[in-house]
C-alpha cells in the first residue's frame, strides 16, 4: 500500500496546494531580502543563503543519477540567474513590486513549452493557461504603472531586472519539470544540485565584488551570524537559506514532478500578494488603490488556470442518439 505521502503527492490537489505553500513562504524573500541589502552587499547576502542552503542539501548531492546531472547543472545556472538578479533588483524596486514582476513566469513557461516541447499551447489547446497569463499580466500592468510615482522613471533598471528573475525562474520550472518525469525519485538530488551551482555562483560573484577578500570584517560570511549588529540580517539570511530556499526549492521539485510548469507558474503567482503582505507588516509599506486591483487579478488569474475551458468534441453524441 502507498504511503500517505505518495497519497497526498499522487492526488490531484496534493501538489498544488504544496505550491501554494511554497508561495507564502516565498513571500518572505522580498522584504527580508530588502532587509538583508540594508546590512550586507547584494552578492554577499544572496551568497550567504545559498550556502546555508547547499550545506543543508549536501548529503543529497553525490546522489544525483550521472544521466541528468549536466541538466540539473544547467537548471541551477538559470535558478542563479533569478535569484542574482532578484537581489540587485531588490536594491532600488520594493519588495512589493519585484514580486509582482516575478509573475511573469505565467508566459514564460507556457511559451519554453511550445518552443521547445513543441506542445500545443494555442489558444485553443490551452485557453485557460493564456486567460490565466494575460488576467495575471494585465494585475501586474496594473501594480508597476498605475501606482503613484515617486520619481520621474516609471521604469527603470531595477524593473528589468526583476523582470529578467521571471525568465530565470520561468526557464529553472520548465527544466525541472523535465527532470522530474525522467527520474521522478530525484527530487532531493535535482534540488541539491540546483542550489550547490546557485552558491557557486554567487561565491564568484562575491569575489568579483571584493567582498569574499574585503578587509571589513562586517562583509565576511564567518562573522555574518558572531556580529550583534547583524543579528537580524543573520536570521533574515538563516531563513531564506534554510526555509525559503532549501526547504522550498525541495517542495518546488517534487511538484513539479506531478503537475506541468506552465500551471505550476501560474500557482506561484500568488507570491507577489503575500510578499506585499510580508512587506507590510515587516517594512510598514502602505497599500495603494492599485495595489488591491491588481492583486485581485493575479488571484483570478489563479483561479482560471483551474477551469477547463477547451471545447470537447461530441464523440458520443452519434452513439447516444440512435437506437
């Protein structure tokens, strides 16, 4: 008999509401991410994580199958890419906003998906998928141009980067996706890999930085946690490598094992209303008319990735009427 983990993996609603799960811990990258940046270099906050976080999936690493271990490689690359680019877009964009750009994911999944895959992705294949990607589009439209401007660039660099952690993550989904259904008992393995070339990464980005080098004693990773005056930087950098990053990323892997990434992408998407909420109460940001509006399009767009709206051909309908 299976176990009630396989039950719960297995069911049509067990996978995703995991991710859903995954989301509201997700939301607490963005304000504890501004909030690392206040006391540590971007690289060396985003570096410091991802260590935690491949020293916590260590014992998984060697395990990975040879077979898809260049992938898992290539997956990481991009998993870096969102993350590097997330923190340095977190230096001059709100939490809030970041987050809301990351949707962007919910059109970058389906479209790897019909480019690379060849799948069926028209609107009439998967018409709930586009209705999810352009109701979640225009709610993200809504929260980055419709805000009150507080200066005289409605967008600037740190959008484009937050909307370039989209393709990272997008892309790291769609490949994992992958991986999942050629060996689906590597979960751990794939996410141990993913995140040990993230931490490389931005170990050589920390070295190009000169902080791994930096005589400032405040910018070594060894002093990071011995610092009282960067407790809380230490704890915000002990969650997000451990909870936000290890834990989840695993969560992330095993359901995407289960469901497709476009979806996947589309369930994620409710991140950016928890980060806003997260922001709030950690950061005192205010919400404005359009962050309400907004937000409610992303949940609609949640909600219409469930519908099943592609016309079934009457197969039966011959059958049914004769004699």
């Amino acid at each position: 008999s299976s176990s009630l983990v396989d039950r719960v993996l297995n069911s049509y609603l067990g996978p995703r509401l995991l991710l859903a799960f995954a989301s509201i811990l997700y939301g607490t990258n963005f304000p504890l991410g501004a909030i690392m940046n206040e006391s540590l270099p971007p690289s060396a906050a985003t570096c410091a994580r991802m260590v935690l976080a491949s020293l916590a999936l260590f014992p998984f690493l060697l395990q990975i199958n040879p077979t898809i271990g260049p992938t898992a490689i290539l997956c990481g690359c991009f998993t870096a890419l969102g993350y590097t680019t997330q923190s340095l877009a977190l230096v001059t964009v709100s939490p809030a906003t970041v987050a809301f750009l990351g949707a962007v994911t919910v059109v970058v999944c389906p479209t790897l998906e019909a480019l690379v895959d060849k799948k069926p992705m028209s609107i009439q294949d998967a018409p709930q998928t586009w209705l999810a990607a352009a109701l979640c589009l225009v709610g993200v439209g809504i929260l980055e141009l419709l805000g009150p401007a507080e200066s005289g660039d409605i967008i600037g660099w740190g959008d484009a980067l937050a909307i370039l952690q989209a393709i990272g993550f997008g892309t790291s989904f769609f490949i994992t996706e992958r991986l999942m259904r050629q060996d689906p008992s590597q979960a751990l393995p794939i996410t141990a890999v993913q995140v040990s070339t993230t931490s490389l990464i931005c170990a050589l980005w920390c070295l190009s930085d000169g902080w791994v080098t930096s005589s400032n004693d405040q910018y070594a990773l060894w002093d990071l946690f011995a610092n009282p005056s960067l407790r809380i930087a230490a704890g915000a950098v002990a969650w997000t490598g451990l909870v936000t990053t290890a834990m989840n990323r695993f969560i992330e892997t095993t359901s995407l094992g289960k469901i497709a990434s476009a979806e996947a992408s589309v369930l994620l998407a409710t991140e950016p209303l928890w980060a806003a909420i997260f922001a709030a109460l950690l950061l005192g940001e205010k919400f404005g008319w359009n962050d309400y509006v907004g937000g409610a399009f992303i949940i609609m767009a949640c909600l219409a990735n469930t519908l099943d709206l592609k016309k079934k051909e009457p197969d039966n309908e011959t059958e049914t009427l004769s004699p």
